[in-house]
C-alpha cells in the first residue's frame, strides 16, 4: 500500500471534499441526494476559511478527510490575543485505507494546525470505532459543555 500524505484543502478542492463528504454519508447510512455534490461544494468553498479540511492521499486515491469549523474568541481583558476551538464536524477514512494510519495522520495534522493556530482547544464527537484513537492523541472526555438539541428537520 502507498504510503499517505495530508494536505490541507483549499477552495479548488471544494469536490473533492463533496465527494468524500458524500462517501461518508453513504456509509453512514444516507442515501444520495441530487445536486449534492454542487450544493455542498459551493457552500463549503464560500466558507473556507471558517470551516478548514484536509485531505488524505495514498498514491491516486483520496483515502480519507477531515472537516471542522473554526470558532475564533473574541478579545477579552487581560487576554493574550488568539484562542478558540476547533470543531471536527466529519472524520472519514475510506474503508479500504483503514488500519493503515490514515485516520491518526489526518487528526494529528488538524491537531497540530489548532496549536499552531494558538486555539485553545480541539473537540470532537467520537464514534465507537475512533474513540481509542481521540484518546491516543490526547482529547479526553468532558462534561462541561451542555447542549440542547432543537429538533427542527
């Protein structure tokens, strides 16, 4: 198998990051929906900045990404400039790139941009299959977010 590399996404890579976005969905369950692909693209394109992925590679094949929202801190008294959280909203790998080291690549590259982006921290809902890895890489659980889930589908 081809070693992988990570690369950062940028606003040209706005279908590749739909059609991952897409792969995902689908083993998760959903169905394809029409138009997809170009509504996801555009929105996430407009919003790059605010909204980083990357992108897994192995030779030719996209193996894997991982999307989050950037959530920037407003400036508070007596506060070093900087801070907020990065949120991991996808983290995908192709099944057929797992047990490699694809996943782990691509949360310690997003781990590693947040420290560099002087954030203060990196959260992430774990499914049952990437919790040991969030754990290896060092996010802990906590209870001191609460949240209320607004049904409005």
């Amino acid at each position: 198998m081809t070693e992988a590399r990570i690369r950062q996404a940028g606003r040209d890579d706005a279908l590749v990051v739909a059609a991952l976005t897409l792969q995902c969905a689908i083993h998760r369950g959903a169905g394809p929906e029409p138009g997809f692909l170009d509504r996801f693209a555009t929105t996430w394109a407009r919003e790059a900045d605010r909204r980083p992925a990357w992108i897994a590679e192995a030779g030719d094949d996209h193996a894997g990404l991982l999307t989050s929202s950037l959530v920037r801190a407003l400036p508070w008294p007596g506060q070093p400039a900087g801070g907020g959280a990065l949120h991991i909203e996808t983290f995908f790998v192709r099944p057929t790139h797992r047990g490699l080291g694809v996943g782990e690549m691509l949360l310690r590259t997003a781990v590693d941009w947040a420290r560099a982006q002087r954030l203060d921290s990196v959260e992430m809902r774990p499914g049952r299959h990437t919790r040991s890895l969030c754990e290896r890489l060092g996010l802990r659980s906590t209870a001191e977010v609460m949240e209320l889930r607004l049904d409005q589908r």
